[in-house]
C-alpha cells in the first residue's frame, strides 16, 4: 500500500477554505482506496505553517501515477496553486492494512 501525504500553506489566511474545498476534486478520481482532505488541528507549537492536509491510500505505485495523470488531478493543480505558498509531499510505502 502506498500513503500519500500532502501538506499546504496558504498564501492568504482567507484562501484557507478555498484550497480545502478546490482539493476535495481530488476525491473524485478512482484509483485510491481512502481519500481525505482536512484542514490542520495547529496544535504542535513547533509547526503552525501547515494549513491543509491531503492523505490517501493507494493499492500499488501504479494506481498512484494514474491518480496523478488523471485530468481532474491536473485542473486541481492549476486552480490551488495560485493560492499556495508551501508543497510538501510524501508517498511512503507501507504493509497492507491488517498485515
């Protein structure tokens, strides 16, 4: 199993929602076998920075490339990103669940 893990910064605190809302398109493509958007608790007092988290499972590498080459995932890309200010992401390959 694959975890992706997106993390966002604003570029505006007032644009918070709107790339919440604009990365929950993200959740339509097929491929992944959960898909959540949220926004930050902010409750480290050592990272404040990150505003919205994007996590999904995915079954294998290649479901997670076909996410990525999927349309809808491109068009999110052009919306968010004008709004962003920080992008991190990380994919982690993990053991099934229940393994």
């Amino acid at each position: 199993m694959i975890r992706h893990i997106v993390f966002f910064s604003a570029l505006d605190a007032s644009d918070v929602e709107r790339i919440r809302e604009g990365l929950m398109a993200l959740g339509t493509i097929p491929h992944s076998t959960l898909f959540e958007v949220t926004l930050n608790a902010k409750v480290d007092p050592l990272c404040k920075t990150i505003d919205v988290v994007v996590y999904a499972e995915f079954p294998d590498m290649d479901a997670l490339e076909a996410y990525k080459a999927h349309p809808t995932y491109g068009e999110t890309t052009r919306r968010v990103k004008p709004m962003r200010e920080l992008r991190f992401s990380a994919d982690i390959s993990s053991p099934a669940k229940g393994g």
